[in-house]
C-alpha cells in the first residue's frame, strides 16, 4: 500500500465490531478501506469506499504499474496510522506514525536481532501489545 503512495491504517482484529473501524477511518481521513475477504466482515456501514485485497503472488499484479519511488522524504512525513485498544477511554485513539519513527524502530530492531551469543541460543523476549506484528513484519523486511 505505502508503495502505491497510500498511507496504511492498520487494524487491530480485536476492535469489538466494524463501526469502531468506520469511526477511526472517518477520523483519519481515510479514502478507501482495503479489507482481507477471509475476515468476513459486514461492510456495509462503511462510509469509503471498500475493495477485498488482492494476494500480491498472484500473477495478475505483475504488470500493475506504480509511481516512481519518492526520494524526497521528510522526517516527519506520515508512514502509518496505527490506533489504541481505547481500553482506558472506551475509544480507540489514532497512532500517527512518521518516518522518523519507523527509522527508529529498524535501528532497534537491527540491535535486537544481533547475535550476542556464540554459545548456544539467543533468546529475544519483547512485548508490543498490538505492534507486535508489526515489528515482526520489521524484523523480516530487515534481515531475510
């Protein structure tokens, strides 16, 4: 999506129902929601535009053709729209992430998937509440 020149807003699957969805998107001043078909969600209330995401391994993606890479960043430029459980106000709330943020979180990554033992196993514990994928997801775009 952030290739397309999109700005993704990811969603927890725990959020209790898809009007919470709708209420952060229309916050976000979101264009389109793209949603896995497997989820099987009514969509129906939404207030953008839905589209079922496509498989990226899938052939007929091959010749979609995307905008030229930017190289013009800024620092506070916005990379992600992540939200709060809303656990202590009942509401979720919008996590704006920018690129100087996610700069830092493969710098921390990089250090926490150092080797630091030649003898045996090295272990990493960290917990990240919904981020958890996401760093995952950081640590494999990183170093495989």
């Amino acid at each position: 999506m952030s290739r397309a020149g999109y700005i993704p807003q990811m969603f927890s699957l725990r959020l209790p129902n898809p009007i919470v969805i709708f209420e952060l998107l229309q916050k976000a001043g979101a264009r389109a929601l793209v949603c896995e078909p497997s989820f099987n969600v009514d969509l129906s209330g939404c207030p953008i535009p839905t589209h079922s995401a496509t498989q990226v391994r899938e052939p007929d993606v091959a010749d979609v053709t995307l905008p030229p890479l930017r190289t013009d960043y800024a620092a506070s430029d916005l990379v992600f729209i992540f939200h709060t459980s809303g656990s202590t106000s009942g509401s979720p709330k919008l996590v704006p992430c920018n690129r100087r943020w996610l700069d830092n979180i493969v710098t921390k990554s990089k250090q926490m998937a150092q080797v630091r033992s030649t003898r045996g196993q090295d272990v990493t514990v960290a917990m990240y509440g919904n981020l958890q994928n996401f760093f995952a997801l950081i640590l494999d775009l990183t170093f495989f």
